[in-house]
C-alpha cells in the first residue's frame, strides 16, 4: 500500500486529495494505519470541500429563503480556509497558508462582531482548529507510508546517506 502515496506531497495537501482519501481509502487502511486519524475530524473535510454554511449565517439566510440549502450537493471549485482565504479545492495547503488563516483568526477584534454573527465566526474558529488536526494527522499518515520500509522516499533516503557516507 505504500506505493500508493508515492505521488503525495509530504508537507502539503489539497482539500480534494484529503477528501478523496478519505471517501477512497480510508476504510481500506489497517486498523493500524487508522489510528493516525481522529475520525471526529472526518466532518471538517465535508464541510469545507461542499461549501457548507454556518449554522448561525444559515438561520440568518433562512428567514429570507425558505429554499435556502446548508451546503451544496456537489464538491465546490472553491472553499474557504478557516472562513478566510478563498481557494482552490485542487491547491495544495501548505502551512504557511494555515499560519496566514491563524493569523486572521489571531487579530480579528471579536468585540466588533454583534448576536448572529459572533457565533458565525465562533464555528468558522472551531471548524478551522478542527481541520488542523486533520491536515496534521493526513500529511503525518503519508510521511509514515513515504519513508517506511520498501518505500521510494525510505530507498531515495538511504541511497543519499550511503552518498553521504561515501563522500566522508
């Protein structure tokens, strides 16, 4: 199975490879290989990768539309990270992208925010901690299948210390 995640990246990941992972390959994996995972994160992924609303900004909308959906059908081109920075649903997520939403998150003045709108912000704040443990369990998971044993990156690691060895 280990060669399966040979074309990941090992420090970043897109919404769409996390999702499919987990609609593809999760169930298949070991009981060994799911315990990386916190499968009370699984939900995260879902809400992001089909544009669901907050329950807050949905009461709101709702008292305009009564045909108003939470979330689409459909996977969406588009999500926002954290509520804050829009991106490709195909874009890999690097850390720097999740320090730049900490941030937002860090120095948005909650005393600016008023009934409805508070609590909106609150569940974007708790979906995005909730996805930090989930991208940090994914890309420690694949590191795990890259460089175990039998590996491409295990062999590309070993053949560069032997080089190194070779060179002293």
């Amino acid at each position: 199975m280990g060669s399966q995640y040979t074309t990941h990246n090992s420090s970043s990941a897109s919404l769409s490879e996390m999702y499919n992972f987990l609609t593809n390959d999760f169930n298949n994996l070991s009981a060994e290989d799911q315990q990386y995972f916190d499968v009370k994160t699984f939900d995260v992924i879902e809400y992001y990768i089909f544009g669901q609303i907050t329950g807050a900004l949905y009461g709101l909308l709702k008292v305009t539309d009564d045909n108003l959906e939470i979330a689409s059908k459909t996977p969406q081109e588009t999500f926002y990270l954290g509520g804050h920075i829009n991106m490709s649903c195909n874009k890999q997520i690097t850390q720097s992208d999740i320090n730049a939403v900490q941030k937002k998150i860090d120095s948005t003045d909650m005393s600016q925010c008023w009934g409805m709108e508070i609590y909106s912000v609150m569940e974007h704040n708790r979906r995005f901690d909730t996805f930090k443990i989930f991208y940090s369990n994914y890309i420690e998971f694949i590191n795990h299948k890259l460089y175990q044993p039998g590996s491409s990156k295990y062999f590309e690691t070993m053949q560069n210390f032997n080089d190194s060895l070779e060179q002293v």
